[in-house]
C-alpha cells in the first residue's frame, strides 16, 4: 500500500513552494481589478481585418480617451497585432464611465470604424464605482459566511468522533489554501500580462471553495467510517488506509472535470476564458491536491500532536499514580 502519510511534510513543502510566488505578488502589487471593482465602461469589439493595438490607442488619444488601456483578446494578450491565419481580431477597452446610446458611445465607436474598419460590437458595460465596491464587500462577505458554516456543519456531522471541530477548521484551511493559491496565480497573470478580474472572477473563486469543500468532505468521511471499522489502528494508519481508497476516485472525477474545463477554454467564449474557466482550471486541481495532501495530512499532524513538536512544545507524557 502506498504510504501517503509518511511523507506529508513533502507536500507542505510543495503547497508552500506554490503558495509564495503568488501570495508575493498578491502583498507587492496586489490583483488588476476591473471595471466591476473600479467603476467605468468596458468596450470588447471584434474588427473584420486585424489591428494593431497600438493604432487602437492613437485613435483613442485623439478623441480624449489617452488613459484607457486597450487590451488584445488573443491567446497571447501582449501580441499587438493578430495572427497572419486569422481574419479578425478582439480588443478589450476600458474607459471612464459612458452611458449607452450616448453622443460619447457613437463618437467612439465612430471614430474606431473611421480608422480600422467596421467591428461588431461584443460588449458594453458600464459599472459605477459604488456598484464596483458593493462586488467586493459581497464577496468577502460570502466567503466569511462560506466558512462559518463549513465549521459549524463540519463539527455537527463528525460529532461522533473525536475533537470534530478540527475536521471543519482543516477543511476551511484547505479552502483557503485552493482560494489563495487561485487568487495569486491570478496576481502574477495580472502583473506581467495585464489580466484583469470581474464578477466572472469571484463567481468561480466560489465555485472552487465549493468544489474543494465537497472533495474534502468525502475524503474525511472516509476516514470517519474506517475509524470505526478498523478500530485499535493508529490513526495515521486510519488516514492513509482512507487516502488510497479515495485517492483514484478523487483523481478520476477531477479528471472529467479538467477535461471539460480545458475544451471550454480553447474552445469557448472570450468573456468567461481568462475569467471563469482559467480559474476554475486552476481551483479544481488545487483542490483535489489540497483535499488529500493537504487537509487529511494536516489532520494527522493535529491527532498526533505533531504542530506542538513544529513550535517547541513536546507533550508531557502522563505519569501514573
């Protein structure tokens, strides 16, 4: 039987080696957030013949937009100008606010077709500030409430074994392990290729908190019905005994799921790749590794006293009287 549990400080070590990069780049410069955060419009258009962006951003600067970064929504979004093969090419633009069907939204679409050809139109959405900072207080919000709960359902539904409290706390450990490992991907995309977040964002952050809640859950159920069934064992033994007969099972599932995902992304829409599709992508593999290397390994360091050890405390052993 394979040994999972005998090398658990391994897999610390490789979250930790995946966690700091990005968690360095979330403290230093922090995520580009887009227009559902900050407020203003954002413009997608798709041009019959390719442009560059460049010539996107002197067209804007000569009717008063020179501060709206103008973004290529090609597979490689610092390419200025699309490929030989393809006939088209979306661009991203985000102003400050204009309203829809307003003399600004004609100028600008005006002055683009004068200069590069006619464009369909993709998107127009127009965000105020306010509505931007509301997104935001939800979505902590959510998470916090997120958590709350997994604690207190996972403390109910492990009532039966011992110290149930420490299932509910090490799933929301590996949770937030698959959030913050999403979320600094997602600032190192931001920081060297400019790729902001939306609602889009959160809507999958939430996905993937569920997604690795519910892995983790059978995973720990698992090793709640083999404590009862080989009783007398260690509980490491206990854990790893579960961990193999969960581990194809997690693995397979995951699998479909990564399966579907990536079609998805090479395949589907522009307005949910980079924003909803990558992310879940990413979060779906965070959380099948979290869920068996990450939280029931933390849980035997936990049963066995082990995070004392980790601080300088060793248990005093009982003495008899």
């Amino acid at each position: 039987m394979i040994d999972i549990v005998k090398y658990r400080y391994w897999f610390f070590l490789i979250s930790l080696a995946l966690l700091i990069p990005g968690t360095y780049y979330l403290v230093r410069h922090g995520l580009q957030r887009g227009i559902d955060f900050t407020g203003g419009t954002l413009v997608q258009l798709t041009f019959e013949r390719p442009v560059s962006v460049e010539a996107v951003r002197g067209t804007l600067r000569q009717i008063g937009y020179g501060d709206a970064p103008v973004q290529s929504l090609d597979l490689n979004p610092n390419d200025d100008v699309a490929a030989t093969s393809a006939s088209t090419q979306a661009v991203s633009i985000r102003t400050r606010a204009i309203p829809a069907d307003s003399p600004q939204q004609r100028q600008l679409y005006s002055a683009l077709e004068r200069a590069h050809g006619r464009f369909t139109p993709q998107t127009f959405q127009t965000v105020g500030p306010a509505v931007g900072r509301e997104i935001q207080n939800r979505s902590i919000l959510a998470v916090g409430l997120t958590s709350i709960g997994i604690l207190l359902y996972m403390a109910f539904a492990f009532r039966k074994v011992n110290h149930p409290f420490r299932y509910g706390i090490c799933a929301i450990i590996a949770m937030l392990h698959d959030a913050l490992l999403v979320i600094g991907i997602y600032a190192i995309l931001g920081h060297f290729f400019d790729l902001e977040i939306d609602a889009l964002f959160i809507t999958a952050l939430l996905t993937v908190i569920g997604f690795s809640v519910h892995d983790t859950i059978v995973v720990f159920d698992r090793i709640r019905e083999n404590q009862l069934r080989r009783f007398g064992e260690s509980f490491s033994s206990i854990v790893n005994y579960s961990l193999v007969q969960t581990l194809v099972r997690s693995i397979n599932t995951s699998l479909t799921v990564v399966i579907t995902l990536a079609a998805l992304y090479l395949f589907g829409g522009i307005t949910i790749r980079d924003n909803f599709v990558l992310a879940l992508l990413i979060g779906i593999v965070s959380g099948t590794f979290s869920s068996i290397f990450v939280a029931s390994l933390l849980l035997v360091v936990w049963e066995n006293g082990e995070l004392g050890r980790l601080f300088g405390r060793r248990r005093v052993p009982a003495t008899t009287g």
